[in-house]
C-alpha cells in the first residue's frame, strides 16, 4: 500500500456539557438558532464567543470502536484509521465562532482502503468556553466559572471551563440529552438535531469511568454520509463543525449559557 499523504481541516468542536455536570440539564432533540426573545422553559442556540478544547486523538472508523458492552474503545477491531494521536502531547486549540484549524499530522496513519462510518475524538477533560445574549436592551454575559455564573452588567464574556464529572447528576436522574434510558454515570447516547452522537468519560488508562478519576472524554459521531477510500485515494480530509452555546430562561430571564452537543462531520475530498 501507498503511503499517500492527507489532510485534515478542522473547524471548531463544541460540546454539551453544563458546569461540572452535577445537576441535569435542560433540553430536547432538536434546538433552534435563538430569535432575540428569552426562552421560556427551553433552550435556543448562540454562537460562542470563544471556545478552547486539547485534543488526545482522532480516529476515523468502519464500525463503532466503542459499544455499550465494552469498557473501552477496540480501534483494530472497529477497522479504525488515526488522523491524530499525540500519544499525551494534546493539540490546543481557541477556537470560536466557526474559525479553524489545521489538525497536525503527528502520529497519522496512511490510507486504509474501506468505508468509514464514524469518527472519533479523544479530548482532555476541561473545556473552556464564554458567550453573551442579548434581548431588548439588557446583555447576559457568563463570567465564570460555570454556566450559571451571569451578569447584565457592560464587560466583556469572561470564559468558563465545564468537566464531566456524571451524567445523570447528583440527584441520580434521568438526562433530558441521553437516549440510553437518560444515561449512565459514564457514558451518554442523544439524537441531536439530526446526529447520532456518544460521550463516553475515560480515566488515565482509557478506561470508561466517571466522576473525579474522569481525565479525558471519548467523542463518537456517526457521519451522514460514509467515507469510501481505496489504497490510491488521495486528497484531503475536512471536517466541519457547527460552534453552538445554549440559552436556557424562565420567559423573563436568561439562567445559563452553556455549551453545546458537538456537531461535527467529516468529508473527503479525492
């Protein structure tokens, strides 16, 4: 086989995470782009005004590496092919309103012929985002350190850092995100404005866990439209993300700004 080189574009990754994730949160399969009113009981999406993420490693997939009955991701088995893998070195990354970056090529393996149904993210466990909304003639604008930390004062956004600690919270209950009978401690299931989407917390050995020995998160998203490459494809590789913040209200005031479910696909351009 070739060694045909390949590049990978990356424009933003977000995700759906709120605080420290001890209180469930707030939402449905489908969100709307927010119109300048306050929602009422529900959330609508913004675009953040910063976003930062590290990332361990990318893998693009043939099956999923990571079902429900494994407690880690099997790449060999799943017919995986890296895009990333720092082996500990992360990719940092500031990424907002839908700019970009070029994923390095540390650690990228050469093309392995297939259809490719998944792809895959490994991202350190602390991201760190800021945002503001306004309506009528007052401004929410978070100033850490988490979702639910708000001014209406002049300034800018200040960046809150959210980590996965359980999905279903402290009190033990059902996520509205989490299709797989509201969650687990570890790992979470959703339909998300069209996507089939997994988190999934890993430890320092990549083993799924929860709570204070989360060191990294595990990203899956099954792609709308499969990959097919041969051994003589050559080209390059874009994955495109859509950047979000949710707005919850009451109808008369914003009560968080949160990140995001990521919403990220990949093509490829022979």
């Amino acid at each position: 086989m070739k060694n045909r080189p390949f590049l990978i574009s990356l424009c933003t990754v977000i995700g759906w995470f709120t605080g420290t994730w001890t209180q469930a949160v707030h939402s449905a399969a489908t969100i709307i782009k927010c119109s300048g009113q306050i929602p009422n009981k529900t959330a609508c999406l913004i675009k953040p005004i910063s976003y930062g993420i590290d990332t361990y490693r990318v893998d693009i997939c043939k099956e999923n590496p990571f079902p429900s009955s494994r407690s880690s991701a099997d790449y060999a088995g799943a017919g995986c092919m890296t895009l990333f893998n720092g082996n500990g070195t992360l990719y940092k990354a500031k990424l907002a309103k839908g700019s970009g970056y070029k994923l390095p090529d540390v650690g990228r393996e050469v093309i392995k012929p297939g259809t490719y149904k998944y792809l895959t993210m490994i991202l350190k466990n602390g991201f760190r985002s800021s945002g503001k909304y306004t309506s009528g003639e007052t401004t929410w604008r978070t100033v850490g350190p988490d979702v639910d930390s708000l001014k209406t004062s002049k300034g800018d956004p200040v960046e809150f850092t959210v980590q996965l600690k359980n999905w279903r919270g402290k009190y033990d209950q059902d996520n509205d995100y989490c299709d797989n009978n509201g969650g687990t401690y570890s790992r979470c299931e959703l339909k998300y404005n069209g996507y089939n989407l997994t988190g999934i917390g890993l430890g320092n050995d990549f083993t799924e866990t929860y709570g204070v020995k989360t060191s990294y998160v595990f990203y899956m998203i099954e792609l709308l439209s499969p990959i097919s490459l041969n051994e003589d494809s050559y080209g390059d590789f874009e994955i495109k993300v859509k950047t979000n913040l949710e707005v919850y209200g009451n109808g008369s005031e914003v009560l968080s700004i949160s990140t995001a479910p990521f919403i990220f696909e990949a093509t490829y351009k022979n």
